[in-house]
C-alpha cells in the first residue's frame, strides 16, 4: 500500500496506536485503513493535500508500542538509530 524505499515522504508520528496491535485488538498493521481517529486523520490530511499512499512511507518515533499514552524521552532516545537507519533507505526522499 505504502511507496517503501521508494517513497517520497515520511511520515512520523510518535508511537504505534491500539490498533496497530496483533488481533483480537487490533489490525496489526500501522496503517491509514485502521478503524481508529488517529489513521482517519492522517488519511483525512493526506486526501486533501493530494498526496497517496504509494508516496510515503510511515514511520513511529518510537518504533514500539509504550505503556503509558506517549513515549518516555528514553523510549524516544531509543528509536533514533532505527530511525537513521530507516532514512539511509530512502534514496528518493524530499520531505
């Protein structure tokens, strides 16, 4: 669904949501087609900026999912070589 290492844009949002856990409470997918507010949103802004999915590629701060309702600074700490790593792969990205 997402444009991968070709994508143009990453997105970031702080930490994977409730429904990006494995069933029965959730899709286990990060993804704009989950039943929750914060996938409508994202879906909702891209849609009107113009921009399809087969031009990102999502991404969390914080890779994994946190116990409290945002990440810790430590757990933020710890997403960032994930996160290096992740743009190192995307040759075609802008923005």
């Amino acid at each position: 669904m997402y444009g991968g290492v070709e994508a143009r844009l990453l997105t970031v949002v702080a930490s994977p949501g409730r429904q990006t856990r494995a069933a029965p409470d959730g899709t286990g997918f990060l993804c704009i087609e989950n039943p929750d507010p914060a996938a409508a949103t994202v879906k909702r802004l891209m849609s009107e900026a113009g921009i399809g999915p087969r031009e990102m590629t999502p991404w969390n701060a914080c890779p994994w999912f946190t116990d409290g309702p945002s990440p810790s600074a430590a757990e933020l700490e710890a997403g960032v070589e994930p996160w290096v790593q992740l743009i190192g792969l995307l040759r075609g990205l802008r923005c």
